[in-house]
C-alpha cells in the first residue's frame, strides 16, 4: 500500500514535471522560429573563426550538398589551428574535417570572395601574396586541395573582391589591380578556364578609371542576357564619366543605354539583379542622380532611381532615412522584402545594428526581431547567403548577436509570415512543371489537397497572375512576362505553398 502511494506521488510529480518541460520546450521552440531570432542548434559550442585580432568572413557560399563555405581572414575554426582562411562547414555549422586544409594560408591572407563552378570546383579571390603558390586568385577542387590546372597570373599585392563565372566556363574578376598576365587591365578582367587572361574581353579598353588613387572594382553581376553589371569605386569607365556603377556588353564594351546620368554618389558594394531588369545596390553612396539614397536603392533597368523603393517616406527625417552607415550585402527573399547587412546602427533613424529586413517599398519589417542585432567595435556584417529552408547565414566580424556571444558567424531564422498560414518552401505533393518554361505551365497537387487559389508574382513581388477561386487539382497557366524568376504561391488548405518557377 505504501509502494502504491509512493508510485502515484512519483507519477503525478512526474507527469506535472512532464507537462512543465514541454511547455517550456514548446515555447522556445515556438520563440527560436520567430523571424531574427538567432538559430542556436548552429554551431552550437563552436567558437567559429579566430587567430588574428580581426577574425573575420568575407564570403559564405552555400554549396548543392547543403553544405557551407566560408572565408576571410582568420588562422582556425572552431579552434582547429587546420583551417585557415577557408573552411566548409556541415549544415548544423560544424566543422567539415574531410574538406583537406591547405598548410601554407598565412596571416597575410585575405579571401574576399568565392564562387563555385558547376563541377564543384572552387575559385577563392582576394590578396595573398605567395600563399599557397598563389598571389590573388586560386582554384581548389571539390575536397579542398589545390587544382594545378589552374594558374593565377596576377601581380604581387593585388586584390581581387568578386568573382563571376560565365555560362560557358570563363571567369570574371573584379578588384584592385592594374594589369593582369602583364596586359593592362583596370579593376576588371575576363580570364579563360585555365586562368590565363582572355584578351578578347576588354580588347580596346582598360577599364575602370579615375584620380583618387583607390580606384577598384567591388561586384560584379552577369545578367540572363549576357550583360555584366560593374560596381565599386571609380569615376570613369573606358575613359567616359561613369561614376561608381556600369553595364557592360558581353564584351566588355560599355552599355550606355544604362546610365545614372550625374552618377552614384559613394561606392558600390554589391548588385542584385531582378528578373524584371531593375537592380538592387547597396554600398556607402548617399545620392543617386542628385537624389538622397542612403547606402541602399533599387534602380529601374535604364539606371535611374526607382522612387517606388524609397525609405525617406517612411522617417520623419527623410535626410537621413536608409542605413547610417556601410552597408556590404544584401539579400532578396521569394516574398520579394530585403536583408541588409553592414556596419549601420540605424535604419530609416531607428536602431538596427548590422541587420534588418526591409519591405519592398523601403520600410523596417518589424516582424524581423533582432533585438540587439549584433555588436561589433570596427567590423559588421560582410556577407550573407539564405539555405534552402530559408534561413540566413551572416558573416563578418562581430563578437555576439543579441546579447549571445557569438564570433564571426551566425545563423538566423527568418519566418516571413505572421499569420496562421504557414510558408513551406516545398512539397511533394505539389507538382509544378515544366520548370524551366517558355510560357506554358500547369500546376497540378494530388486529390488529397485541393488548391484553392494561385498567385504569381515576379521578382519585384508585382503579381502577374491571380485565381482565388479554383475548384480543380490541376490548372494549365500561360506565364506572360519577361524571362527571369518567378514565385508561385499556393494556398491548400492551412498551408501556403511557395515555389520558385524560371522563365526562359
């Protein structure tokens, strides 16, 4: 009897205690969803870049296997003095020991950008003066060693800061230098596959042009058409007053159909295409054609200042409205808003610092709680990058984000929705195809999950095709539109569906 009273105590106490946990599991799991949140399963315990005193990451790129590169300046990762420079990381943030780390990446080694090819080859860009046999620009095979097949013909103390690859293989770099395999070129080059220069780019021309002395590409884009948009600090391309930002011809003759007329006043840090033509920028300028723009804008496809995208109408101190300070990246999301990353304490004069989601109309998301945001002495936030489940990466040099320590890198959750629909990014029981199309679509869901309304938008979040009253599974659409990425959006049931569909 006594055993009995002692068991129903024991499970009561047991049950009660049972009850308590979840609930305090439920709630953190519910508050660990909520849009900026900081993602504490990302490597969790790992103390992320470090030996030097500016322990930073440049780039972030996430690979098809799911898995993530970085790099920048720092001499181990998550304490292992192996992995200097670049590393590649599982998807929970650890570190990925059978990625082979190269011996000779040494403190004078800075990697500003990474790109990977289709054969899962690497091209790491940046200044490394005689680092691993290399000056400015190296190729590494999938597993990390170094590719021989590839040669960097740059000079000693360039510096290379974007790196774009053509569809038929050709590299594009973009930097600091002067020359490249002793044939001039400024601050831009095309470069064969083996690395040597492809002198049918730029043939006539130099490139980027100016007096300051700090002349240098930051960014480079290659647009669907073949056209390459150029940003960084200069005054002049091909010798004409371009300021800051330029579209090239396949070629490398200049496109002076684009123009921002009186120029971009500041440098520019990064390009995002849309599909529509217009263009994201983000950077240190502060006007655009003698219009205040403070370090972001987005740009109609002739260069002028799109207005439709204008932060000032959201501040009482238009002056003043957009970031404060640098801004270094940017991402669009599928819902068409915006994340930008830098070194700015403010947005629109409200505190943000280093992070925030933007509207497509330039207004604070409110929904993306960053609390603190992240904390920093001289650094920021220098990249981002967004997994497939739609969580964002940030990298830079900061040592915690909202009061968490946490050094170099992070991982943030970024659920759009606020309301009780939720956003699931696929589903197998969805059918879109064919994807890529020429115009011709047919949505089709199996007969357990009735669609019940179709929305597709472009890339700028304009809808282009709306049914909110369907009653059948399968729906034939005739896409009408520019070439470029689109999002589909299909509500069934309680759940919205979004997919990204391609126009060729």
């Amino acid at each position: 009897m006594h055993l009995c009273v002692v068991n129903t105590v024991n499970f009561k106490f047991m049950r009660y205690f049972y009850i308590l946990f979840s609930s305090i599991f439920l709630y953190a799991n519910i508050a660990n969803a909520q849009s900026g949140i900081l993602d504490t399963t990302f490597n969790y315990g790992g103390s992320g870049p470090g030996g030097v005193s500016d322990n930073t990451i440049n780039a972030i790129s996430v690979i098809s296997s799911g898995k993530i590169l970085v790099a920048g300046h720092f001499l181990s990762f998550n304490g292992n003095p192996n992995y200097k420079a670049i590393a590649r990381l599982n998807a929970d943030g650890g570190l990925d020991t059978s990625f082979i780390a190269l011996p000779d990446w040494k403190d004078n080694s800075y990697i500003y950008a990474l790109a990977v090819q289709q054969d899962g080859k690497i091209i790491v860009g940046g200044q490394f003066p005689n680092n691993n046999g290399a000056k400015a620009i190296i190729r590494l095979n999938a597993d990390g060693s170094i590719d021989n097949t590839f040669t960097d013909m740059s000079a000693m103390y360039n510096s290379i800061n974007s790196i774009a690859i053509q569809a038929d293989g050709k590299i594009l770099i973009g930097g600091k230098f002067s020359q490249y395999d002793g044939v001039g070129r400024s601050g831009i080059a095309r470069l064969n596959t083996d690395g040597t220069l492809d002198t049918s780019f730029l043939s006539n021309i130099i490139g980027i042009g100016g007096n300051t002395g700090y002349e240098q590409v930051n960014t480079l884009h290659i647009n669907t058409d073949g056209k390459i948009l150029v940003g960084g600090n200069f005054q002049k391309f091909n010798g004409k007053n371009f300021k800051n930002l330029v579209r090239l011809f396949p070629d490398g003759n200049l496109d002076s159909t684009f123009n921002t007329s009186n120029g971009i006043q500041g440098f520019v840090n990064k390009i995002k295409p849309l599909s529509n033509g217009k263009v994201f920028i983000v950077g240190n300028f502060t006007q655009i054609n003698s219009k205040q723009f403070n370090r972001v804008a987005r740009l109609n496809d002739n260069g002028s200042a799109d207005t439709t995208f204008n932060p000032a109408l959201f501040t009482s101190y238009p002056s003043i409205s957009g970031a404060n300070l640098d801004v270094y990246d940017i991402i669009i999301l599928e819902d068409n808003k915006i994340i930008i990353g830098g070194k700015f304490s403010k947005y629109n004069n409200i505190s943000r610092n280093g992070i925030v989601r933007i509207n497509s109309d330039g207004s604070i998301d409110n929904n993306f709680l960053i609390g603190t945001g992240i904390h920093f002495t001289n650094g920021g936030i220098k990249a981002l990058s967004i997994q497939e489940d739609g969580k964002i990466l940030a990298g830079g040099l900061f040592d915690k984000y909202n009061n968490f320590q946490q050094s170099g890198i992070i991982r943030i959750n970024n659920q759009t929705t606020s309301t009780g629909i939720s956003t699931i990014m696929s589903s197998s029981k969805l059918n879109i195809y064919p994807n890529p199309t020429t115009g011709k679509v047919y949505i089709q869901s199996d007969k357990n999950n009735e669609i019940e309304s179709i929305v597709i938008r472009n890339s700028i979040g304009q809808e282009i095709y709306t049914n909110k009253h369907i009653t059948e599974n399968s729906n034939e659409i005739e896409l009408v539109g520019k070439s470029g990425i689109y999002y589909v959006e299909i509500i069934s049931g309680n759940q919205k569906i979004t997919k990204k569909l391609i126009k060729k």
